[in-house]
C-alpha cells in the first residue's frame, strides 16, 4: 500500500539515483550502455528457435491431446453402450429362465392330462363293456324278459316298479356313457391346447436363444471395439509423453541459453557502471505466482485508512515467500525498508525508467547489485501498512509514477 511517503521515497531516491549516475558519468569514460553482444544476440536466436520449436511440439501435443479426449470419450460411450448390452443380456437370460419354467410346468400339466385321459379312457372302456353285457343279456333274453317280470310280480304295484328300474339302468347306461364320452373329449381338447402352448413357448424359446446368442456376439465385438480403442489410446498417450519429454528438452534448453544471457547481461551491467538505457523491451511479470489483482492502478479507497486515494502501483495478491522478479535488466539503487512500504527494492533501468517493489517478506539482493530480468530478487511478505501478503509493483518514469500496465501483459 503506497502513501505520499511512499512517493516522496521514490522520488527522493530517483533523485540519488541521477545524482550518482551524473557523477559517475563525469568521473569515468561512458562504456557502450546497450546490454547486448555477440554472445547475446547468438543465445537470444538459439531461444527464439527452441522457443518455436516448442511452439510446434505444443502444437502437436495439443493436436494429440484432442485426438486423445476424443477416443476416450468413444471408449466412455461404447463402454456404456455395453452396460446396456449386458443389462438387455441378463434381461434376455431371466426371460429365458422364466420360459424354461413355464415350459416344465406344461409339461407337468400334459403328463397329468395324459394321465386324466388314461382313466377317462380307461373308465369309458369299462363302462361301456358292462352296458353292452346288459344289452346283450336284453336281447338274448327278448320278450321273456318281460313276461318273467309280469310273471314273478306279486302285483300291478311290484311289476310297475320292476319296469321302472329297468328302464332307469338303461337311461343311467346311456347318460353315463355320454358323459364318459364327453369328458374324453374335454381331456383331449385340454392335452391340445397344452401342446400348442409348449410349441408356443418352445419357439418363443428358440427366438429367445437366438437373442441371446446374437447380444453375447455382439456385446464380444463391442469388447473388442474397446480394447482397440485402449491401443490406441495407449499410443497416443505414449507419443504425448515423448511430445511432453521434448518440450521439457526444449525447456531446460531455453532455460540454460536464458540463464547465460542473463549472466552476460549482469557482467555488462557490471563493466558499465550505472551507465544503462532502457532498449524499450517488455517486462517480465514481477510476480508469476500471484493469485489475483487485489487493487489496480488509479483512484481507489485506501484499504487501511479508508479515504480515496490515488494508488500509484499494482497489488498483487500473492502467497507469503513466493518470488518477486525483476522485470527487467537493471541496477538495485534502493533494497531497505520503510514504516509505509515495508521491505521494498528499487531497480533503475536507465533513461529515467524505475520499478518499484514494496512489502517483501525478505530482501535477496543488495544496493548496487546488477540484475537481469526475471532474476529472483525478494519473496512476497506483507511488511510495512498492509492488509495481506501481496507485491506492490510500481514504475516510475522521469520522477513520476506511470501504469505499470505499460510495460507488462
């Protein structure tokens, strides 16, 4: 959090600062003040390179990556289309079951029948083997059937009712045979009807079968499917490794060509004195680790005394001890502390150009130290009028404070 201490500071050391860079200037031969040789230029067209072969590696991975998301989202699809196979499978076999039980309960019903018939016939056989002895006896005997009935009668009483038992035997004959016959016939058209509802069932057995036989290929080639699917996979997955191992090649490449550009710059920084200029480049983020934007430059309400104030830098919220960059080459003309800013650091970039960095939990480097940028130069604290662990990252050009939003992305 920045006050009008925290400007007079800066202004006041700007102001040491150019004081030292005039005397320097006047007691010493200006060495060449532009950070770049040779060695420089080779090194930053070997990064450029590396950075672009990166670029179609990453490229290519992406490409890989995509190809990959897609077959796993077919493997995904395919292997639930399977879960429903297996579901319509199972269902398939529990129906297969219940016709299998439906069938020997027929069966059981037929032999039952069969048996039902048996003795209907049976019955039928018997009965009708006594109706015709009594038929036979009836007509052997003839007429003298009847004169013995009238004869062996007591009286017109006796023969009336000998008559009647008679003529009641051959109706009972009659309707019991009828009924035998008719029974028969019941059980035949019973045993029928079973028998074309097991044919029913068998068919409908056999389509069943069928069905299940064609899910079980089906569910074995969409198995298949998958383990094609898991090749492939495999493959892409192994040439994203060998795509991921070149970048990380390309890193440590660009990382080592980076390093030495920033040793050469530290040692031309060093031979030149405070003699620097700024070539106009970008800055590097001062803060790569930060989580967000906790107060933007411009007119805001002062987090701690609570009035609009003009903010004169960036806030970036950050964990406490994650590094803070020098965001570009330069020279430390400030690494102290103060009640306001906390521990702070002041990096001069040469033509009235300097950055800013307040509320460090420690300091890394000293005053007069030659940085590069990106060098880790302090860690993030909340020191000094704060709220919260974050770096405030100011920049000032010719004694006035400008959005350091001109010089970062």
């Amino acid at each position: 959090m920045v006050k009008e201490e925290e400007e007079n500071a800066g202004e006041k050391k700007s102001s040491s600062s150019s004081k030292k860079k005039k005397s320097s200037s006047s007691s010493s031969k200006k060495k060449s003040s532009a950070l770049t040789n040779e060695t420089i230029k080779k090194n930053e067209s070997e990064i450029s390179d590396a950075k672009e072969e990166k670029d179609k590696l990453q490229s290519g991975i992406n490409d890989v990556m995509q190809i990959l998301s897609g077959l796993n989202s077919q493997k995904s699809d395919l292997k639930n289309y399977v879960m429903q196979l297996d579901s319509n499978l199972n269902q398939i076999q529990k129906d297969l079951e219940g016709l299998e039980e439906q069938i020997e309960e027929k069966r059981e019903e037929i032999e039952e029948t069969k048996k039902e018939l048996q003795k209907a016939e049976q019955e039928e056989a018997r009965q009708y083997a006594d109706m015709k002895k009594r038929i036979r006896f009836m007509y052997e005997r003839g007429n003298s059937t009847y004169l013995e009935i009238i004869f062996s009668s007591t009286g017109i009483g006796d023969f009336l009712n000998r008559n009647e038992y008679i003529s009641k035997i051959m109706k009972y004959d009659k309707e019991l045979l009828e009924k035998l016959v008719l029974q028969k016939k019941k059980v035949i058209a019973t045993e029928e009807r079973l028998l074309k509802e097991q044919e029913e069932l068998e068919e409908l057995k056999a389509v069943q079968e069928q069905n299940e036989e064609s899910m079980e290929t089906l569910i074995s080639a969409k198995e298949q499917e998958i383990k094609e699917y898991d090749s492939d996979i495999s493959s892409k997955e192994h040439l994203i490794a060998e795509y991921e191992a070149e970048i990380a090649a390309q890193d440590a490449t660009i990382k080592a060509l980076e390093e030495a550009i920033a040793a050469e710059k530290r040692r031309l920084i060093a031979e030149n004195g405070t003699v620097i200029t700024y070539d106009g480049g970008q800055f590097t983020f001062p803060c790569p680790e930060y989580t967000r934007i906790s107060d933007d430059y411009g007119n805001r309400i002062h987090p701690t005394l609570g009035v609009e104030q003009f903010h004169n830098g960036v806030d970036l919220a950050a964990p406490s001890g994650s590094p803070i960059l020098a965001a570009y080459d330069g020279t430390v003309i400030a690494a102290s502390y103060s009640s306001t800013m906390g521990n702070y650091i002041m990096l001069d970039h040469g033509d009235g150009l300097i950055t800013i960095y307040m509320h460090a939990s420690s300091l890394l480097v000293s005053n007069g130290a030659a940085v590069a940028k990106g060098d880790k130069i302090a860690l993030v604290g909340s020191t000094g009028r704060s709220t919260g662990p974050h770096l405030h990252f100011g920049v000032r050009l010719n004694g006035s404070y400008t959005s350091p939003w001109n010089y970062i992305k």
